[in-house]
C-alpha cells in the first residue's frame, strides 16, 4: 500500500509515541545506516524498530544509499493496524521509499525447508468464493514424504504469501484446506505462478469487490436472524444490508468499523435515528471517506455500522450531529480490515 494519506494521531496515543521514536531514531542514523550493505542496512533498521513494535520486521529492497524500506507484519492481521499507523506517520527521508506489506512477487520461486524444496510451480491451486472472500484448497504436483507433509503445506503458504501479496493473502483469502494424499492423483488445480489472473478476477467478478463505490442510491437487502442471550433465550434480530458496500470489501482504506448504537423506543425515535443515520452516511460518503455498511435493530437498539478511512475525523463528524438530536448514542470504533461484521450477513 503506498502513498496513503497520514491518519490524524493523539499526540498522547502510545501507537504514536512509538512511531515517532522509530522514525526519529532512522533519521538521526540515516547516513551512516547508508553506508552499510543491504544485509547489514536491514539487520540496523530493525534493531531500531524492536523495541517500539517487536511484531513488525523490516525488509530492504534496493541497494544503499537508495533503497525502499518495506515495512512487515509477516501477514498478521492483528499487526496490521500498528503497521498502517506506522507508515502513514513516516517522515521525508532523502532517497528512501517507504511501503507497507510485502508486494506481490513477479516471478515464481523455490524454498527450501529441512532439506526439503519445492518450487512454486509445483503448488496446486483451486478456489471457489466463499462468504464474501477467496477459499482455497491446495495440492502438489509432486509426491510429498509424509514427514515432509508439515513442511510442504506451511511452505505454500509462505509462497501464497509472496505471490498474491501480505495483505490480499491476509485479507482477501478465507479457509485454506489441502488435498488428502489420496485424492491428489484427480486434484485439478493450477500451478500457483499462474493463479494471481484467476484470483483477481474472483475477487472482481464473482465476489463483486470492484473497489469501487456505487453512484446514487445504494441497493438494500433485509435479513431477519435470532441469536442466543445469556440465558439461553433467543433475541430476534433485524438486519439491514447495504447490498452495494460489497464492492468495498477489502479495500486498504477503509479498515475501521465505526459503529453507532441509538435506542429507539418509539416510532417517533426510530424516525429520529433513521434521519440521524442519513446524515452521517451522507457526510461520510464525500470524497469517499466512508460507507454504511449494514443496520442491525435488537431489543429496541438500532446500530449503525460504517466502514471509514479515517476514524478520527468519522466520530467527530458523528459526534457533531448528535447536537441536533435528543437520542443518547453509544460509538464503537474496531479495526476490521476484513469487514468480518458485515461479511456475516452475505450469507
């Protein structure tokens, strides 16, 4: 991802404390990093990034004094928000580029694991959409040792990782089953170096993840579903599904899930929610910025959840608009770059 716009950050917030340490730390050690091979230049660069983000590694690309530095979190979606935070806070440095997650490999490649290789092209892929990302199921195009099994599998992932890219691997892929020994003479999958078309074209086509936002009014499906209290009683609940928010779904920029919760305990409050909830979708959807998602009314509650690009600048327009209302409201702000809340009700 390169060339986001810089996420606005409380100067007290400890991400950003750590942020600003890691980046001044790199300046002041810029020129003599320079000076170092690329092995070196990259052993340097994460000794400065350890102590503030101990999940996160530096790579290098590129050969002193010019080179880019490529910021991972090793396809942890959990690191991936101090990630994000870290390179939209990067300073100007003279001749160094600087990109969040591994890119996509051009070429295919082999590994070599406990005395074990295996090349990329010898790695079956089929897939099949499946609640709103790409499920997988992996075989080989050789005959793997059954103490080599572990090896092989956890090296195809390592290998999905580098051709389809750190973040499209960890968000955009969903269940990754392998093809019992038994069952991979008749397994017809295609070779991982030419997957990336079919992969794309899954994500586009048939998912519908164009990326990009509907113009005029939005498209709706309702959906009614129970789930269990803790009592073990049953709450009915109604949904409200933005069936055009698909489009969005993995989008690099709208990682946040801003939710609003308004009790509403009367048709005059529930009109009162609704006018609230068409305000801030409207602010919200200027310049892109964010998109309603889906509604949800449970026992008397109806809460609002958007995807948004910026949470800062999200609840402060969120929470202006409350000065107009009498409702109380509730605001939860989660970092759901797979939009696991929504994908819930694509059925």
């Amino acid at each position: 991802m390169k060339d986001a716009q810089p996420m606005p950050i409380e100067a007290s917030d400890p991400r950003a404390e750590a942020c600003a340490a890691f980046w001044n730390a790199v300046s002041a050690r810029l020129e003599s990093l320079r000076a170092l091979p690329a092995r070196e230049l990259m052993e340097g660069l994460n000794q400065l990034l350890e102590p503030h983000f101990p999940r996160l590694a530096a790579e290098v690309a590129g050969d002193p004094p010019g080179f880019k530095l490529v910021l991972t979190a090793h396809g942890s979606v959990d690191d991936f928000e101090d990630l994000m935070t870290l390179v939209r806070s990067r300073p100007r440095l003279p001749q160094v580029e600087v990109e969040a997650f591994r890119q996509r490999a051009s070429d295919g490649f082999g590994m070599r694991m406990n005395n074990f290789e295996l090349a990329s092209s010898e790695v079956l892929v089929r897939h099949e959409p499946y609640r709103g990302r790409v499920a997988l199921e992996i075989g080989f195009s050789k005959p793997i040792p059954m103490d080599m099994r572990d090896h092989a599998r956890h090296m195809s992932l390592i290998m999905l990782d580098h051709i389809l890219g750190e973040y499209d691997f960890a968000v955009k892929v969903g269940a990754v089953d392998y093809v019992e020994p038994d069952a991979q003479a008749d397994f017809k999958g295609v070779p991982l170096d030419d997957f990336v078309p079919l992969f794309d074209a899954c994500w586009r086509e048939e998912l519908g993840h164009t990326g990009v936002f509907a113009p005029g009014e939005h498209a709706w499906s309702g959906l009614s579903a129970t789930r269990t209290s803790e009592d073990g009683g049953e709450i009915e609940m109604v949904v409200m599904r933005n069936d055009s928010a698909t489009a969005l779904v993995g989008r690099a920029d709208l990682c946040h899930r801003l939710s609003v919760a308004v009790p509403v305990e009367s048709g005059e409050e529930l009109e009162e929610a609704r006018a609230y909830e068409d305000r801030l979708t409207a602010r919200l959807q200027v310049h892109e910025a964010g998109c309603c998602t889906h509604v949800v009314l449970e026992e008397g509650v109806r809460t609002i959840h958007f995807q948004v690009a910026d949470p800062d600048s999200a609840i402060t327009q969120a929470q202006s608009l409350q000065d107009d209302m009498e409702l109380a409201t509730t605001m939860e702000l989660v970092f759901d770059p797979t939009w696991q809340s929504y994908r819930v009700w694509l059925g």
